[in-house]
C-alpha cells in the first residue's frame, strides 16, 4: 500500500524532473543563439576542458591555474610576508547569500572582509566557492606532488584600489585568491556546516538562499602562517591571469558525511549532478613557486601526518605496487601450500604403510584460532 503510493509518487517526480528539464533544454537553447558569436560565457563544462580554448582566448596562456605543486622545487622565501585578515568575524546580523550557479556552491562575501596585510594593497573579499570531485575522486584543482585532495575552497578577493570585482579580474594586479585542501576527518566540522546545512535550499541550478553570518575565518585552516604563492590565473572561463595565489600547507578536515552531502546534493544543467567541478593542473611554463616555509627538509618523511585520503590516494597511485606484492604472496602462499600438502601427503602413505590403523584426525589446539568460538563468560 504505502510502497504502491511511493512508487506513484517516484514515477511523478520523474515526470516532473523530465518536463522541466526539456523546458531548460529549450531556454538554453534560447540562450546559445542568443550568444552565438558574442560571449560564450554560457555553456563551457569540465567535461570537455579543452573546448575552453577556443571559445575563452587566455585559457591557452601560459600563467594558468590551477597547477601541480612538486614540494622539492618549491623556493622558500622567508620575507614573504605574513597573511592578516580583517573582518572574517561576522555575526548572525550578516546575511550572506549562497549560490548554486551550475559550476560551484558560491557564498557572497560583505566588503568589510579583506586581506589587511600580505599583498602591497589590501584586498577586499568578494565570494567563497568550492572545487570537489566524488565519493570515489578526489577533486581539489591544486595537487601537491600530484596528490588530489577531496575538494578545496577558494576565496576570492580584488585589490581595494579598483571598484568591484568586475573591474579589478582584468587587472594584472587585481585578484588574489585564498585556497586551502579540504581532507577528511573523523569529526564533523561544526564551521563548514553553517553553509552544508544549507545545501538542500539551492539543489537545483541558479538557486539561491540567505544563510546568517558566522566566522568564516573558521573556515581555513587553523594556520595561515605556511602557504605556497604563484601567480596564476582564474580557473574558468575566462581564464583571466590576473590571480596572486596562496594556497595554505595546513589542510582543512571535514566528515565523511560532510564531503558526501557536498559531492552529492547539487545538481547542474540537465539535472545532472553537479560534482567533478575542477580544473586539469596547468603547466608551469617557467613560473616559480615560493613557500612561507621549508617544504623538503631531508629528514622528514613525506606525509608525516598523512590524512585518510592521502593514504587513499597514496595506495592509487601506488596500485600496481600493491599489485605487484599480492602477486608475490600468493605465488609464496601457493608454493608453501604446495608443499605442505606434498609433505602431508608423504607423511600420510608413511603413516598407512607403518601402521595398518585408520587415519586419526588430529583437531587444531583449543584457543589458537578458535577464539571466536571460546568466548568465557565473565
Ligand atoms: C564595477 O565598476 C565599474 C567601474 O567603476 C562600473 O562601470 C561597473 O558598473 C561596476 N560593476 C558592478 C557590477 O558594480
Ligand atoms: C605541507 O608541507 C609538507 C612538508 O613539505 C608536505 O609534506 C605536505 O604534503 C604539505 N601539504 C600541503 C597540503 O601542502
Ligand atoms: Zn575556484
């Protein structure tokens, strides 16, 4: 009965979902005529990142992000300054707006938010947004030592001597992105929560809600003081290369659950998931790396406080070695069997020859591998 009404109520949705999104395929049709020859701006995807080329001109130059960080060429520079953020602390008065625009969950940033100190200018934040893969791929857009995190966040801010975000994109100096990993952990992350609670009010493309104001400094990680910086570009259309980047050494953790909900919640154009939303690494083309900190010191082992997933990610990569080793033991395993069962059976014609008895079945000792079935009661 109540399962018969689910089913009706399924087959409903679906029929709901199918009818609107024809209804989008028709706008959006609407909308690449409209554009034809004009602004692409509409309809690029990360499925098919080298279409980016042709249509956007700066996403084939040679200054773009994201980019792989090899943390043994990285140059470590002592002066650079430290970052200062003014602001960050708000409170429920603010009201903040969260976007799901199709390509990312985006949360606007008041202007009372800024970089004090770490750039020659101070820089005004404007919107937080995140990059992410799935259950299965990690989807940060920077890689150390090609390593993907889960997901990254991104926040965007423009120097405070142009007007608006708009303006300051096209300038050499204008924009200066904090990123940070994003890794998973076994608590839940009570800061990122204040937006992934949210998530179920902007499912659907171009939806958008208001959330209250928290401290989004919580939303990096604890320390500021290790970042790399590079100069780079935006990573979507239209590429522009107008991006100083600092990425933070120190990774953020969140719950299993928590990446889950955001991997899985948001849906795209065509009503298909919106998840894998991250840039291919670009090449360097000659551009250093400068870090805050020693990144290679000899002496420590790489992934000192490896998270879940690097270790995840640690056992892809290193798949065929994995391989590889099973191979050899179950070849040892194998041959030991082998001759185990040679012996045995040697042992078994002697054992007959000697003495005409029956065989006698000797039981495994008590309690060797038979704890589960010898649990005392206390
Ligand atoms: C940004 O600033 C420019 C220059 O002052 C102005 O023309 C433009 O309308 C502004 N855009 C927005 C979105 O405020
Ligand atoms: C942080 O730096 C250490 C030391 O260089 C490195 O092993 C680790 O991978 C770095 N992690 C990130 C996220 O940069
Ligand atoms: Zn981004």
């Amino acid at each position: 009965m109540l399962l018969s009404f689910l089913l009706i109520l399924h087959l409903q949705l679906l029929l709901v979902a199918s009818s609107s999104s024809s209804e989008e395929d028709k706008s959006s049709e609407r909308d690449r005529q409209h554009s034809k020859g004009s602004s692409h701006q509409h309809h690029w995807g990360y499925q098919d990142q080298d279409a980016w080329l042709s249509a956007f001109e700066y996403c084939g130059g040679k200054s773009q992000s994201p980019i792989n960080i090899d943390t043994h060429k990285v140059l470590h520079e002592p002066r650079l300054p430290p970052i200062q953020l003014d602001g960050y602390d708000l409170t429920g008065s603010h009201s903040l707006t969260l976007l799901n625009n199709g390509h990312t969950l985006q949360l606007s940033l008041p202007s009372s938010m800024r970089i004090r100190r770490g750039f020659d200018h101070v820089y005004v934040a404007a919107q937080l947004h995140f990059h992410w893969g799935t259950t299965e791929v990690p989807g940060s857009e920077h890689t150390i030592d090609n390593i993907h995190y889960p997901a990254e966040i991104h926040v965007v801010h423009y120097n405070s001597k142009y007007a608006n975000l708009t303006e300051a994109a096209s300038k050499a100096d204008g924009l200066a992105v904090l990123g940070g990993f994003i890794a998973i952990g076994l608590h839940e992350n009570d800061n990122y929560e204040k937006i992934l609670s949210a998530l179920s009010d902007v499912s659907t493309e171009e939806s958008l809600t208001v959330i209250p104001g928290f401290n989004v400094r919580h939303l990096l990680p604890n320390s500021l003081e290790r970042f790399y910086r590079y100069s780079g570009s935006l990573t979507t259309p239209p590429c522009l290369q107008t991006v100083s980047w600092t990425l933070f050494n120190d990774s953020i953790r969140v719950s299993r659950r928590q990446l889950a909900a955001l991997e899985e919640s948001l849906k795209t154009e065509h009503n298909k998931l919106l998840s894998k939303n991250f840039r291919a690494p670009q090449l360097l083309h000659g551009r250093k790396i400068q870090s805050s900190f020693h990144t290679s010191d000899s002496g420590k082992t790489r992934g000192a406080t490896p998270t879940e997933t690097q270790d995840k990610n640690i056992k892809e990569s290193s798949g065929h070695i994995l391989a590889v080793t099973f191979g050899v033991l179950f070849a040892a395993t194998f041959l030991i069997f082998s001759i185990y069962t040679y012996r045995q059976h040697k042992k078994y014609s002697k054992f007959k020859k000697d003495s005409k008895q029956d065989v006698i079945y000797k039981p495994a000792p008590i309690g060797k591998d038979t704890d589960q079935t010898t649990v005392t009661v206390s």
